[in-house]
C-alpha cells in the first residue's frame, strides 16, 4: 500500500500514540479530533498484512505505535514525505558547504506548485508537518542553524509543474561573503511516478524474502526518513546500494549496475 493522499492536519503527538495499546484505545474511542486518515490507513493496511509506504507528509509508519504494529504482524515499511523536488537538491548540496567549510548564512526557498498539492498546501493548517520536514534538512547536515525559511505558494497556472527559488548567502575564507542562487523546475508527476514504482518492487521484494520493519534502504527517497538519521542525499543513497549488494547473486555481481568494482 503506498500513501499519496493531499496533506492533512496534523493532530497532537500525545502519549496514547506512542504504543499499540494506547492507539487502539483512541481507535475504538473514535477520537477523529486525534486520528488522521493517513494513521488509519496505515493501521488498517498493516492489520492486513500488507507492507506500507508513506509518501506524504501525513502521520503514518514514523509514529511509535504504528512501528510496534508493523514488528508484530511482521511486514516491512517506511516514510515519510516523497523527496523529489527543492529538498533533493538541498541534500545534495548542503554536504558540498560542509565540506569546504564554507559558513552558510542564509538559506531562502520559495515553492511555488498549481496542482491539487499546491492548493491543499495553500491552506496553512494542512502544510505545517511538510514545512517542518523541508526546513530541518540543512540544520541536519551542516550542524548548525543558519537563517533557512522555505515558503510554499500555490500557483494555479502551473498545472503540475512546480518551481522552486532558491537563494545560498554564504561565508568563505577571511569572512568573504558570497552567494548561490538556482531555480528548479519539474513535473511533480514525473518526478514522483519512477520512484514509487522502484519503492513497490522494493517492498514487495522484502515482503517476498520475509523481510519486516522500517526499510532503511529507501531513505534516499524520503525527506523525514524513519530512524536514519543522515540527511545528505549520496549516504543516504549509499544504503540503497549496500542493500542490493547483498541481494546480488555473485554471477550477477560483477555485471550489475551497482557493481563497485573498478573500470
């Protein structure tokens, strides 16, 4: 089951939802004021045995309850929030300022999609978990926090293609300022499509050879990657590769498109 529902709500992180017991509690409470959809799509797909992706940025496999749920009917799963657009580059370049030790100042995104995303973002309530997830990245890797606002606006002529502006204010060598810009734009549809089919072959791959719990393989894929803790995008990345190799017959090993092996 792969979740690609608009955003939602977000409820209360309370106590009761941090083990199985106390979510089926509000469950059979029916407390719909605590219970989003996206937690009881995820509750109901892994009572029925069916492994489960979250590519939103709804509650869903991150919370504690719904791990514990998942370890004991034995299926694998993992989210959350799709990385497909202005967070995959900022994965992919906030390492190289880390790397060069280059101070980075500021660090301004504007967002800007017209399909039924951008209008359910449209509504502050509903784009608050999505906003804490694209904002916590470059934190994340850099070990710090610069000035890092990201704006989300929905713009309807854009159809499904989406833009972001991004602005680098950064500081080098004798305190030296200088600066970065880019301007990404994709096809929301298209950017997202190949991944959650990789993901569905994925998951059904760990489902056939018995694997269960989070698949921390798939963290290149995600913004908010349950229990990963490395947000640049090339170790994340890394994961992916490692996994495969170890599923790799060693006749097909050395011919395979991950092969390590030199030139």
């Amino acid at each position: 089951v792969v979740n690609l529902t608009s955003a939602e709500v977000s409820t209360p992180d309370i106590p009761e939802k941090a083990t199985l017991e106390g979510l089926q509690r509000l469950i059979a409470d029916e407390r719909r004021d605590l219970l989003t959809p996206g937690i009881i799509y995820t509750y109901t797909a892994l009572l029925e045995g069916c492994s489960y992706l979250n590519f939103t940025s709804n509650s869903g496999p991150e919370l504690a309850a719904l791990q514990e749920l998942a370890l004991r009917e034995q299926v694998p799963f993992y989210g959350s929030d799709g990385k497909t657009g202005e967070t995959l580059i900022k994965t992919a370049l906030a390492p190289l300022f880390a790397c060069r030790n280059l101070q980075v100042l500021s660090w301004e995104g504007v967002n800007m999609l017209g399909n039924s995303d951008g209008s359910t973002l449209h509504d502050p309530t509903k784009r608050v978990a999505k906003l804490a997830n694209k904002e916590q990245v470059i934190s994340r890797i850099l070990g710090y926090s610069p000035h890092a606002d990201v704006a989300i606006n929905y713009v309807p002529s854009l159809g499904d293609w989406k833009t972001a502006w991004d602005l680098i204010h950064f500081q080098g060598f004798l305190d030296v300022r200088m600066s970065m810009q880019f301007t990404w734009q994709g096809c929301d549809s298209i950017l997202a499509a190949p991944l959650i089919l990789d993901m569905a072959r994925l998951s059904e791959f760990a489902w056939r050879h018995g694997e269960s719990g989070p698949m921390h393989h798939l963290a290149a894929f995600f913004k908010n990657p349950v229990g990963v803790e490395e947000m640049a995008f090339y170790p994340q990345f890394e994961l992916l590769l490692a996994y495969t190799h170890r599923h790799l017959s060693p006749e097909k090993s050395g011919n395979s498109l991950f092969s390590t092996a030199a030139p």
